[in-house]
C-alpha cells in the first residue's frame, strides 16, 4: 500500500510541475502569479519529487541492507555444522567448501541433501556434528529475535531449525542423528526460499 500511495505521490508531484511549467512558457500573462507564484510552485514540486524519491531510495536501500545483516548473521549462526558435514562427505582429494558457501549459498544445501540420501557419514564425522550440534544449539535459539525482525516465516522456519539441532544434539543412535540432519538441511533450504 505505501509503495502505491508512494508512486502516485511522486507522480502527482510530476504532474503538477511539468503542467506549472508549461503554463509558465505558453502562457504569458504579466502579474504576480505568472511571474513569482508560478515558478515558486515548479520548484516545490522539483525539490518534492527529488525530495520523496531519494529519501525513499536511501530508506529502501538501508532497509535491505540491514535485512541482509540480518539474514547473514542467521545463516552463518550453523556454519560449523555444515562444514563438518562437509568434511563428513568430501572425496579423500578434495576440497572442502568455502566460508562463502557455508554462509550464503542455497545450493549447498541442496547438495548436503544429496549427499545425505546417497551415503551415511561415518561415526567419527557424526560424534563431531552432533558435538557441534549441542555447542550451536543456545546460540540458533538466542538467535529468534533476530529471525522474528525479518518476518513471522522466517521466525517460524528458525524455530524449526533451532528443534532439529536440539534433536541433533540429543541423539541417542545414528537414525536419529541422520534424521534430525535431514529436517535441519531441509528447514534450511525453506528458510533460504523466504529470502530477505
């Protein structure tokens, strides 16, 4: 609704400017109002429109900028877990993937679930998941408030994480550890799907 009463402002705005100014060069009638109220009123509709369109723009821009702070620091909450179940699956040559794409890449996910359908990590790789599981679980619950501010979904989608690495943590066998993974990296890539 802003966003509409916003354009039609700004229209207006134009509008009012552009026919006050043709007035002024078709018509030329002496006296006050051609001659001083006239121009006086271009220009407030010049400084209005300038006005109103870079001070949303400037708003907007901060806005998404600080959603994006916001998204961030939700999403390299779990960086540690998703680099152990990295290494968990990497090939015995390769690399494992970069702070950037633990971060920010959806991808990512999508490939950790592939990875988690094809084969099972090994027991060394799931006791250091589930460690850092119980240590990230506090900090992704202190972390709602922050998810709350960029909406009720990604607040609901948080909280769904946040159970899934408790359940992580508190698993007694493997099932349970490959399961409570799975919800993880799948409420993971919902939150993703909201954006910011």
């Amino acid at each position: 609704m802003s966003r509409v009463f916003l354009i039609v402002l700004m229209l207006a705005l134009a509008l009012a400017g552009g026919g006050l100014w043709v007035y002024l060069v078709a018509f030329e009638s002496p006296g006050p109002f051609h001659n001083n109220l006239v121009p006086e009123l271009i220009g407030i509709c010049i400084e209005g429109f300038l006005l109103v369109g870079l001070l949303t723009l400037v708003q907007r821009s901060r806005e998404a900028a600080r959603r994006h702070e916001l998204w961030l620091s939700l999403r390299g909450s779990f960086r540690g877990l998703l680099s152990h179940l990295d290494v968990a699956f990497l090939k015995p040559d390769a690399d494992p993937a970069s702070s950037s794409d633990l971060e920010t890449n959806p991808k990512f996910i999508d490939y950790l679930l592939d990875q988690l359908a094809r084969k099972c990590p090994d027991l060394d790789s799931l006791v250091a998941i589930k460690r850092e599981a119980a240590e990230t679980v506090s900090l992704s619950r202190d972390l709602v408030a922050v998810a709350a501010q960029l909406s009720a979904s990604h607040m609901n989608w948080w909280i769904a994480i946040v159970d899934s690495i408790r359940r992580l943590a508190e698993a007694r066998d493997r099932k349970q550890a490959e399961i409570a993974i799975h919800e993880m990296l799948v409420n993971i890539r919902e939150l993703d799907r909201l954006k910011y």
